[in-house]
C-alpha cells in the first residue's frame, strides 16, 4: 500500500481580488478616519462591522468553493474598536450571528484563519503608551476570535514582529517576553511571531532562543525574510528551528519571491512579486503556506493549477 498523500495547503491574505472586482464588491477590511468616527461615532462602525462580517462570510464560502483551506484576515474587521466594548454596537447580535456563522465555515471545513497586526503593533517598545496600544489591538483580535467561535490556539494565529532591538536585544527580547506572559489568554494562546527582513533585526533562531524557550510562542518562517536574517542557516534549518516551536500544531510558513526576479528588475530585493513560480516541496509537505503576493487568490489558483 501507498503511503498516503500529503495534503498540500496555500492561503492569502486579507483582499480576495475576485470578489473586489465584483458589483457590489466583496471585502472585510472597510474602515473609518479618526474625523468620521469624530463625527458619526459607533451607528458608522456598526454598520461598516456588519458588512464586514457579512462579506467575510462571503470570501470563506469562495474559498470553500475553490479548495482554498488558509485565509488572513484584514485587521480592520471592526473598526475603532479601541473606542468600545463589541456588546456595545447596537447590532451586536446580528454580527454575533455573523461571526458564528464564519467561525463554524472554518470549524466544519477544515480551514485555518490568521490574523496579522498592523506595523505599528510592537510589544517590546520602549514606549509605554505604544505598548499599550499594541496589546490593546493583539487582544481585539483575540476577542474577534473568540466571537467567531475559533480555539484559542496558534492554529488560528495572531501573528506579530518584535519590529526593533532599540539598541539592546536582550532587554528588548525580554520585554518582549514579559508583555506576552501579561496577555489575556484570549491572545496569549494565539500568539505567534515572525522573523523579520532586515540584517539588524529578528531571525529565525534568535526569536527561537530569545522568545521562544521562555514564553513557549511559536515562531513563524518567513522564507523571504530569512535571505536576510539566515544567521549562516540555510533554509531548511531556518524553518526546522521554527517548525519545532509549534508543538502539536502544523506550522505556518509565510513564503514570497522577489519583485525584482519576475516583475520589476529595479525593486527593492525585499518586495514581493505579483505572484510566485513555485513553492519547495518540502515546504509545502510540512507546513501550511501563506503566499504573500500581489495576486491573492489568483496566486493561490495560479500556483496550484
């Protein structure tokens, strides 16, 4: 007999270009300025949170439909939810009857939905009002999880940089660490961190050794990122270090390819291209892959067809 087959699972994030193009178009990362939540307060949230919720049940049942099992979430699912609690939108029972509708789309078919904070999300910054910002938002995302009905598990991950060394990675790492043990478990149980892009910031085995052996958060590989953060690891070795910190939970692997191979020869070598040639088998066989490229879906399509 046959050793069964691997199932292979690629995913995108946030804009399904398809659904966009559509009339009305389809999207779940409508948001609002600072003047108009100034001006017409939570009724606009309301409503933009529910066509939200709405149109995100939309992107899932299109992606069931096209055997698409991983999908990252736009961060702007509710927006200005700094300013109140969720209960308090005036239609919360119509987007709690929303949310559970999603949630039970991902649950009954298998899926896997993320999330990924915006830049300015960093938990180990000197500032300690950005710190509370950003745990703010890490555990918005965790209250929008729990509504969707999803396992507080880093298999529905919320995903973040440390972003800066600020001078001193060891301190920075072990602030890192200290907010993170300080999350309300709705985030805690979530959360995951990246490598970065960039020679003086986070690899693969420092977020390892530094985050990952005290805190117990798993890492993500990042296979672009690590061109830049290998620290004399090949690929190979830069996501078995990270693999091993997931624990009982398949990895997540983001990958993308150079916008100066494919399409635009005087990009900068850390952009992304429209779309990606290929995926190295063993990548795919050991982890679920979001391709982070311009194309979205049609990346998604397009690679495995």
């Amino acid at each position: 007999m046959s050793a069964p087959e691997t199932l292979v699972v690629f995913g995108y994030a946030a804009m399904n270009r398809t659904l966009r193009e559509h009339d009305p178009p389809r999207r779940c990362n409508r948001d609002i300025r600072k003047r108009t939540w100034e001006r017409e307060g939570i009724d606009r949230v309301a409503e933009l949170t529910e066509r939200n919720f709405e149109d995100l049940r939309a992107i899932l049942r299109w992606n069931i439909d096209h055997g698409i099992r991983f999908y990252r979430c736009s961060s702007t699912l509710v927006p200005w939810n700094s300013q109140f609690e969720l209960p308090e939108l005036p239609n919360y029972d119509r987007i709690a009857s929303l949310a559970t509708q999603c949630g039970a789309l991902v649950r009954n078919n298998g899926m896997r939905l993320t999330f990924h904070p915006d830049h300015w999300c960093k938990l180990a910054s000197e500032s300690a009002d950005t710190v509370e910002r950003s745990v703010e938002s890490v555990e918005h995302h965790g209250r929008w999880l729990d509504l969707l009905g999803l396992p507080r598990s880093p298999r529905y991950a919320i995903n973040v940089h440390i972003g800066a060394h600020y001078g001193d990675k060891s301190a920075t790492a072990e602030r890192f660490c200290a907010v993170v043990d300080d999350l309300a478990p709705r985030a805690r149980e979530r959360l995951v961190v990246e490598n970065d892009d960039t020679d003086s910031l986070w690899g693969v085995t420092e977020l390892v050794d530094a985050v990952s052996e005290t805190v117990a958060v798993p890492v993500t590989f990042d296979y672009h990122h690590h061109t830049f953060t290998a620290r004399g690891h090949s690929y190979r070795e830069g996501f078995a270090a990270a693999s091993d910190t997931w624990g009982d939970v398949r990895p997540i692997t983001h990958y993308s390819e150079p916008a100066r191979l494919h399409d635009d020869p005087e990009a900068r070598p850390r952009d992304h291209a429209h779309h990606v040639a290929g995926v190295p088998e063993w990548l795919a066989e050991q982890s679920d892959v979001m391709l982070e490229s311009g194309g979205k879906e049609r990346s998604v399509l397009r690679l495995r067809d």
